[in-house]
C-alpha cells in the first residue's frame, strides 16, 4: 500500500483558495480529515463524522505530547487536526488536505516534514481587496483587517514548498493539480514499480 | 531573472521517451545543450551549432576540471555535455533538457545536485521486448542485448527524482508535464513574487 500525502494549502481570504480546491478535491480524489474540538456536541452531530468531541484536558494532553499537528482556539473553544486521524489516512493510502493559516502550517512542517506546502496569493493585494469589496458583506473596517492580516500572511509564503498565484483560475487550479500529480509520483514507491516492470 | 531547471531524461531504448519528450519540448520552451565532441567537424557543420568541438586535450582537461557534465565515448572520440553551455542557458533562464543514460545522470547529479531526474521506463520489460520485436529492425541477438541493457537500467530507476511508466503515452506525457510544471513552480523565486504581490 502506498502512503498517501498529507498536502497543507494556505492563502488570505479572498484569494480564491477555496475555488480552486473545489475544483480539485474530488477529481483527484483528496480527502480532509475530521478536526478535533472541545466544543460541545449539537443536535444531530456525531462524534467522529463532524468532530472528533475532547475535553479540554484531553486536547491539552495531546498538544503537549505532540499529537495535534496545529490547532486554533474560536470562542473559548480549542479547534485542530489529530496526528491519528492524519497518520491512519495516510497508511491507508489517502491524500490527506488541509487548509490551515500559516502558524498552523509550520507546525505540520515541524511534525511532519514530509508535508507539501502549498500557498496560494492573489496576484496582487490591490486585487485582492477589490475581490473583498466585490462580495459586499464587509465593512471597511474589517476589510482593511483582512488586507493587513493577508499582508502579514503573504510574507509567509517563502516558507512554502510551491507558491501559486491565482491570477487567472484555470492556470491556479492547473498548477495545483500539477504538484499534486508530481509529488504523487515523486513520493511513490519506485523500488515496487522497479520490481513489477522487470517481473511481469 | 529566474535561473532555468536542468532536466535529465533517462529511459531504455524502446520506453518510447523520444515520443514523451517530443510531445512537450516546444510546447514548454525547453532547449537541448549543444554536447562537444573530439571528432572532426564535418563539412555543413558549424562550430557551436552541431557540436562544441575540441581536441581530446582539451576534453580531458575539461573532464579532470569536472566541467563536463557526463560524456561517453563513441567510435574512439567523446562526446559530452559542458558545464558552461548548461550554466549559460540555465542563468538566461531557459529550462536545458538532456536526454542521457544512467551512469551520465548520475554524474550530473553529483555535478549539479538540483538536476531533476526523470526515468522513463516501459510498463513492462516484456512489453519493450515486443516494441522492439515491432520496429522490425533487429536481430533476435540485438534485442536480447538490449533487453538485458534495459534491465540493468530499470534497476537505476530508484536513483531518480521521478520514475513515469509509459504504459499509456497521453498519461506519461501529461506526468511529465506536471512535473516540470511542478518543478517551475518550486524553483520560482518566491520572495520576487511576493514582493510583486505586495507591492503591485
């Protein structure tokens, strides 16, 4: 069985990240992982599908023994990725995604160094916020946060394996599915293929 | 300006990388290196256009300077491939490809350590021995010689970046694609883009 990537893509709000992974996900047949949380299970939920549910003990224990590959607090609430739930799909030969921010990101790196980091940037940050504007469910306030925060997260790129400009759609979700296509290959298991071109 | 990618294509005689390369030598803006040679220029040629040529002193200086990339010999002169010549297109930015068999990739690898190495091998070693038989221009003793050759350099295959099984040649083209698609695309200077990001 070969080992399944574990493929980490960052990028701002706004630029278009979303879009293209949707556009790839199922065609190249990724799959997320179930995040782990401490907030409490509603109606109609179910533990393991929507969330792994853990006490707050429970996920400090595992942040602290390394077993949450990055994580975020939202309303009091801790949010992460499970190093199990990741290594299990793995070895079972599924392509794992994640999206995550950038401290998130390094983190896996750290963990994982086998990761592939990928962050896509709009292709400018002018762009960018006119794309902000143009879904006009923002106030200006928040719109010139969300412009500073990508700023800040921008300069992160230069840790990433692959940088992706999403200029123009079909050229980003071209490029994704590029690296996609050739770390699978470059990850896959050459001494077994070797061995079955000679043997068969 | 980006510096280009030097990309090594290794494969044995009938895997078909002729067909796989010619598919995407033009469409990608790939240039072949002009190799030197000790053998004499021959009436049409030009110098620096066919071949580099030089005199066996001064190849074998070049060989003992390391700045012959990898040669071979051929009717008692050398032919190979100078550092120079690659360094020069790589610097102007053009992605140099060099079609070359085991023990010279190798040799490459050693010499540039960011040489992408790309092994193209047959589905099958019974499936290259009836391409072969096909062409209809051997004798049953030239093919199992280069059977057997072929064998000794699939066993190489695990010392390359990528190994691509031409089993089907619209998917093998498409994976090299991706891979210098791939390749590009980590090599970009990141802090370039993103000071473009930023700034535009």
């Amino acid at each position: 069985m070969k080992r399944g990537l574990l493929i980490v893509v960052s990028g701002p709000s706004g630029c278009g990240k979303g879009t293209v992974l949707g556009s790839i996900v199922e065609e190249m047949g990724l799959c997320y992982s179930v995040s782990a949380t401490t907030r409490s299970m509603r109606e109609g939920e179910v533990d393991g599908v929507n969330y792994h549910y853990l006490t707050e003990e429970q996920f400090e224990t595992l942040i602290a023994e390394n077993k949450v590959l990055e994580y975020t607090t939202y309303c009091g609430n801790y949010y992460g990725t499970l190093r199990d739930e990741v290594e299990e799909r793995r070895n079972n030969g599924q392509d794992v995604l994640l999206e995550i921010e950038v401290v998130g990101a390094a983190n896996v790196k750290r963990l994982c160094p086998d990761a592939v980091l990928i962050f896509i940037a709009p292709p400018s940050v002018g762009e960018l916020e006119r794309r902000l504007r143009k879904r006009g469910t923002e106030t200006d306030d928040v719109i010139a946060s969300r412009v500073a925060e990508a700023e800040r997260e921008i300069h992160c790129a230069s840790q990433y394996d692959y940088l992706v400009v999403n200029g123009a759609l079909e050229k980003a979700v071209s490029d994704v599915r590029s690296i996609i296509n050739a770390e699978r290959i470059s990850a896959s298991n050459k001494d077994e293929i070797i061995s079955e071109v000679l043997n068969s």
